[in-house]
C-alpha cells in the first residue's frame, strides 16, 4: 500500500453542525479511497513498525498520523448517517440528466463475497497471531530458564559464601540475546502477514471504489427530491467504503502492535541495564 499524504478532514461531527447552524459551509469529506492512501503501510521490520505508534512507558498508542485516519473515518462515518430529509412541496419532473447519474446509483452486487473473504482473512489472521504468540511464550520460557542458570556472585571476602543472584551484566546479556530474537520473531512474521494483507485488500478494493464512485454520482444530482430519495443508498455504500478501509488500518495496526512491542521492550531493557556491572 502507498502512502500518500492528502488534505485535513473533519474529525467531530458537531463542528459540521456548527458550520451548517451558521451557515459556513462544512469542510469537504474525503473519499474512501482518499483516506486509503492515508493508512500506514503494514511496515517490513519492527523499527518501522514501532515507528507507527507512541511510546509511554511500555504502552503504545496509535501516532498522531493513524489517529487522525481513525477520527476521519469515524466522523465521515457519523456524518453520512445523518438523514437528508426532503423538500416541502411537489417535486416536479425529474430531468433526463438525473435519471441518467440515478442509474449509476446502485446497491454493490457482490457484498455477500466481499464478506466472506473478510471472515476468511480474519480468521487466517487470528491463527497466525496465535501462532506468533506461541513462539512468544516459548521464548519466555526458555528466558526463565537461561536466568535461572547463572550462575551467582561469589563473596570476595568469604570465597565459599555468595550473594545469591548473579551479576547485572550476566542477566542483562541474557535479556539482549532473548530480546534480538524477538525482533527476528516479529520481522518473519511480518514478512508472511504481507501476502495476506494484500488479499485483503483485492477483496475490498472493489467495494472501495463502488461506494466513492456511489457517492459521487449522488451528489451530481441537481433534484433535491432525489438527492434525498437516494440518499440512504449512496451514503450507505460509502459508509461501507468507509468502514473497509478502517478494518485495513486494524488488521495492520493489529500486527504492527505486536511488532512493535519488540523494539519497545529492547529499549526499555537498554535503560534498566545502562550501567550493569558484572560481579
């Protein structure tokens, strides 16, 4: 996926109120396909995917960057929800024009295979988490056993008594050599998550373009009558657009965190061991 940097969009649906309740024009929403280009990329090693996210103290939350495609989607979301009620009085005839862009306003005829072949990914995308999450739990075990098999300080002054633990420097080795493995962990696992994610993607794609291409045409229309008539149509299938492109951004988000949470623990175990010494 290519990322490419687009225009603001609104975030809190009650600043489009407001503009609407003072006669300010709303800021324009941006197209599914528009906020598709603003997801991050699944990343290809744990530094860039640590990269994707904020830092505190071991918690990680999304940066600002993926916030602000979160937020977008939400208040679009929100926004399309909202009914277009029609005008009071006779319609009138309906021009040859708006019958011609009405007819390009469908409901997407392969909805049924698109939502198959998502249950499909998520479901391939939870055994293969799980499976990384194994490998996880059997690298800790074998971190518990490597710590338990230091050997412990001697006592300088009285040779045959020791301290009991061992030295920083011999557990903080231990805990760098267990850390490096799980960058390597989390690089192959990232490298085999790609071709799934791509497959998720030709899946939606097509209803991506069908609920811009929708919502397009329904906004060409000069009737308000029909605008409104139409209006369930249209905005339901790019909110549909809309929530695809958000469950991109959570499958990748979902496998970034674990990825990610590597390079977060190397760097706290770089501050707990900065000044180890040996016995």
């Amino acid at each position: 996926m290519t990322i490419v940097v687009s225009r603001a969009a609104p975030v809190l649906v009650c600043a489009i109120a407001l503009c609407s309740a003072v006669g300010i024009a709303a800021p324009a929403m941006l197209s599914a396909q528009d906020w598709l280009a603003q997801v991050a990329p699944l990343p290809a090693t744990a530094e860039s995917a640590y990269a994707q996210w904020v830092d505190v103290s071991g918690g990680l939350t999304p940066n600002a960057a993926s916030q602000k495609v979160t937020d977008g989607i939400k208040a679009e979301v929100l926004s399309l929800a909202r009914p277009v009620e029609p005008p009071k009085g006779p319609g009138g005839p309906v021009s040859a024009r708006d019958r011609d862009v009405a007819g390009k306003i469908e409901v997407f005829s392969q909805s049924a295979a698109v939502l198959q072949k998502i249950q499909a990914a998520r479901t391939d995308q939870a055994a293969l988490l799980q499976k990384w999450h194994a490998e996880l739990n059997s690298l800790e075990q074998r971190r518990v056993r490597a710590r338990s098999a230091l050997p412990a300080c001697h006592n300088d002054t009285i040779p045959s008594r020791d301290t009991g633990t061992p030295s920083q420097a011999s557990i903080r080795d231990v805990e760098v050599a267990i850390s490096k493995e799980k960058i390597e962990i989390a690089v192959r696992y990232l490298a085999a998550f790609q071709p799934r994610l791509d497959e998720l993607l030709a899946a939606v794609s097509p209803r991506i373009a069908h609920g811009d291409a929708t919502l397009n045409a329904w906004e060409k229309l000069g009737s308000p009558f029909k605008r409104a008539e139409l209006a369930p149509l249209a905005h339901g299938a790019e909110s549909d657009a809309l929530l695809d492109v958000a469950l991109l951004q959570s499958y990748i988000q979902e496998v970034s965190k674990l990825a990610a949470r590597s390079i977060s623990e190397r760097n706290a175990l770089q501050r707990v061991y900065a000044n180890a010494k040996g016995c």
